[in-house]
C-alpha cells in the first residue's frame, strides 16, 4: 500500500525514533508499504518517520544510482545491486574525507543542496529478519545510509547546510509546510491553525 510522504514541518520528522520490536506484527507488512511508497516516488531511501511512525526504520535501494554511466563500472555494479532494510540501527564510525554531494528528500519536496558528509561508515542494524549484522558501507551507499540514519535521529538534510543556504531556501521550506508544493507522489501536509 502507498502511504503518504510526511512533509517538511511535521513534528514526527524532528523526533528521536523509538526501537523496534521484534514482536511487531505489523513490521512486514510496515517495511513492503515502505519500499512500495518509496519506488512510487522514485526515491532511493526512505525512513519510518517520513510515512508518520517515529520507529528506527528505514530502507535503502540505490538501483537508480547504478545507473549512471559518470561512475567507475565497480561503483556501478555496487549502487546497482544495493537494497537493504535497517532496523534499529546505531552508528558505530563515520570516517574518511567528507565530500560535498547534491542531496534531496522525499518529505521536501523541489529542494537540493551540496551537503557533506565522512566517505566511510561502519554500522550495526538487524535486518528483516532480525538478524543482527555490522558492516562498513562507503561512497553512495554510505551518503544514502547517512541520510536515512539522520532521519531516525531526527536530523534533516537541511540542518546540515549554511546558514546562508537556509536562508535561501527558507520560502521553500514555507511553502512546503503551507502545502504549496505539488510533487507526483502523495503527500501528508501540516494542518494550519485557522483553516
């Protein structure tokens, strides 16, 4: 089922996401609603709190990176053949030159910004299963995994740029949370006081 892409503004997408349980009954059924929003919205990650659940879940597929023709054929091979599913992740290293990459995200819809993060990461996460797993992830895969892991600590792309870029991009930001921003995919908005 396609869930609706919580917006910018929303608080769920400021909160410190909760574990998840292995008990969960829903959790399947949770992760193929996610991969399903994700795809519909031609996104390579997305994170439990941008469908509204303040849980430490979130999923990644770069096959769309895998096909860009400017990156070595490895990385291709690599990004090309990369989906994962993270549960209760904890980053344990980030490490290695930081690099500027263009990022955008589902729940700002039409904002893109330079933002620069460590080229290597080492992670602990259960997948689908519950089985526990920790791995080092580098380049796109990592910058993905970065951005999805901010999510569930609260943290957005935008916070990591300047204040001068945020200042540009503030009227952006505005009207996405006024629910004036119509991307192809469905959108949960803010309700505003008075409407």
């Amino acid at each position: 089922m396609i869930l609706p892409i919580i917006a910018y503004g929303d608080p769920v997408l400021r909160k410190m996401c909760e574990d998840v349980s292995p008990d969960d009954l829903n959790l399947k059924e949770t992760i193929s609603n996610m991969y399903e929003t994700m795809y519909n919205a031609y996104g390579v990650g997305l994170a439990a709190p941008q469908v509204g659940l303040p849980i430490r879940l979130f999923i990644v597929d770069t096959t769309p990176f895998g096909e860009d023709d400017d990156l070595p054929s490895e990385e291709q091979n690599q990004l090309k053949n990369f989906k994962r599913t993270f549960i209760n992740a904890k980053m344990l290293k980030e490490e290695g030159e930081e690099w500027g990459f263009n990022e955008g995200c589902l729940s700002i819809p039409e904002v893109r910004e330079d933002v620069f993060r460590k080229d290597t990461i080492t992670l602990e996460y259960f997948d689908e299963d519950f089985s526990k797993k920790t791995e080092v992830f580098d380049g796109l895969v990592a910058r993905v995994i970065q951005h999805e892991y901010d999510h569930i600590e609260g943290i957005l792309f935008t916070d990591r740029i300047s204040s001068l870029k945020k200042q540009l991009i503030k009227k952006k930001l505005q009207n996405i949370m006024e629910g004036k921003t119509r991307p192809d995919y469905k959108m949960k908005f803010i309700a505003k006081k008075g409407r």
